[in-house]
C-alpha cells in the first residue's frame, strides 16, 4: 500500500511546546480525577513520566526567566552607564562653558583694567606736560626791573664815567628808592658791594644767564636764595660810581664783568617789551 503525505515542510514541535503540551495533558486528567481512580501499577508507572516534564518544564520556564532577568539587568546597567556618562557629558560641558566665560571676564577685565590704566596714565602725562608748559612760560617770560621805567642810558655808550669806556649795561629811569624786582626766575649768587656798581645783586637764571642789579639804596636778598619772576631783591638809589638815581641792569654769560651781552635784546628774546 503506498502511502502520501501533504507536500510542504513538516517540523517536530520544539521542546518547549511538547512539555507545554504535555503539562495541559497532566493538569487535565488530574481534574477529571482519571489518574487517581487508576490504581494499576502501571499507570502508577505512567504518572511519573508526567511529573518529570512538568519538572522540565518548571526548569525551562525558571531558565528563560533568569535569561530575561539577566537581559533586563544588563539593560539596566547599559542604561545607567549611559546616564553616568551623558551626566558626565554635560557636567563637563557646563564646567568648560563656565570656565571659557571665567576666562573671558578675566580677558575684559584685563583689557578694561589696562584701557583705564592708560588712560590715567594719558591724564598725568597731559597733567605734566601742561605743568612744564605753564613753568617754561612762567619762567621763560621776563618783566622789566622796574615797573613802568624806560631805558636813560643806551648799551655800549662811550664815555669817561665807564672804566672800559662803554657803558656794559643799560640804565633805568627810577627815583630812589623804586622797588626794582627779578626779571626772571634764578638763584642769587652775588648780594653786597660790587665797587663801581656800588650795592648790586648778581642772579643766575634758570636758563644758565646772569642778569645784574646796580647802584641799590638796599638789599633784600641773600646768596644763595631762589627768587620768582617779579619778585622784589630791593631798592633803588646811587651808591657807586654813580651820577643820581636809577637802575644798571646788565645780563651776562657769566657772574663776572665783561661777559655782558645786549641787555635790551636778551630782554626782548624772554617776552619784555621795551
């Protein structure tokens, strides 16, 4: 007899599925209480072989679970390990944002530190520089000996009153006693008796020149002493080799007679009008 069979591919079922089976099997006939009215020893017999794939299958059953529980856990442990190192991630993002912004302010505060540093510095250099202006025009600006006087004797007039035959200085028109003042800013380095030049004072100017006061009733400077442009170093009068009152006003390149130079143009190149 020749036997067929449906085209197609048979599988047996898996273990899983026959202990599956076989475990309804068992639960059934124990509801329908046909294993407990059988008392024959072999289907005595028969009942262990039921017991043994519920057992196998108890043991497939707690395999796959500890499986899925291993699964899971390893999950788990993935999911924390990403969630550490994404809180890593960001922590360190946040510290490099923060420490980039630190360094920033730190850069401006630099920066707003060294502009207004500059700045301050510009003010004293300006501050400065117009101290040294005002002080070169204060110095550098003269005034006559005597206030409102004119010239009554010329540079270089001949004649027997001088010595040398020439007269090295100018005179001044003042009645005795004329406050006669420093042309400029200096140092005394001559007060007293000057011969000829009777009561004289010698100053030394802050731009290296002499100027010479001659002929004073008094003196009202020491050596030594600094004086101020405008300043009064004393009177007038006609002591010395002198015809009547008024000022001889000499400027020098030295202390020292004979080292005259125009006294009307040096007064001219400090500012004096005259």
């Amino acid at each position: 007899m020749a036997f067929t069979r449906a085209t197609g591919k048979h599988r047996a079922p898996s273990r899983l599925t026959r202990c599956g089976a076989k475990a309804v099997g068992i639960a059934t006939l124990a509801t329908t209480g046909v294993i407990g009215s059988m008392a024959s020893p072999a289907l005595a017999a028969d009942t262990e072989t039921p017991a043994a794939a519920e057992t196998g299958l108890s043991q497939v059953i707690a395999i796959e679970g500890a499986l899925a529980d291993r699964i899971d856990a390893q999950a788990d442990a993935q999911q924390r390990q990403a969630d550490v190192a994404a809180a890593a991630k960001a922590k360190a993002k946040a510290e490099a944002e923060a420490k980039a912004k630190a360094e920033a302010k730190r850069k401006a505060d630099a920066k707003a530190k060294a502009r207004a540093a500059a700045r301050a510095m510009e003010a004293r250099e300006a501050e400065a520089r117009a101290a040294r202006s005002a002080e070169r025009a204060r110095l550098g600006t003269f005034q006559l000996p005597v206030a409102g006087s004119y010239v009554s004797t010329g540079y270089k007039t001949g004649g027997s009153l001088w010595s040398s035959g020439s007269h090295s200085g100018v005179d001044f028109h003042a009645v005795s006693g004329s406050s006669v003042v420093a042309v400029g800013a200096g140092t005394v380095v001559e007060a007293g008796w000057g011969g000829a030049y009777g009561n004289n004072i010698v100053l030394r100017m802050t731009d290296g020149t002499y100027t010479q006061y001659g002929h004073l009733s008094s003196i009202g400077v020491s050596v030594g002493q600094s004086v101020g442009q405008g300043q009064r170093i004393g009177l007038s009068g006609s002591t010395g080799n002198s015809t009547g009152p008024h000022l001889h006003f000499e400027a020098r390149t030295t202390p020292s007679y004979g080292s005259d130079m125009d006294p009307l143009a040096y007064l001219r190149a400090h500012g004096v009008t005259v």
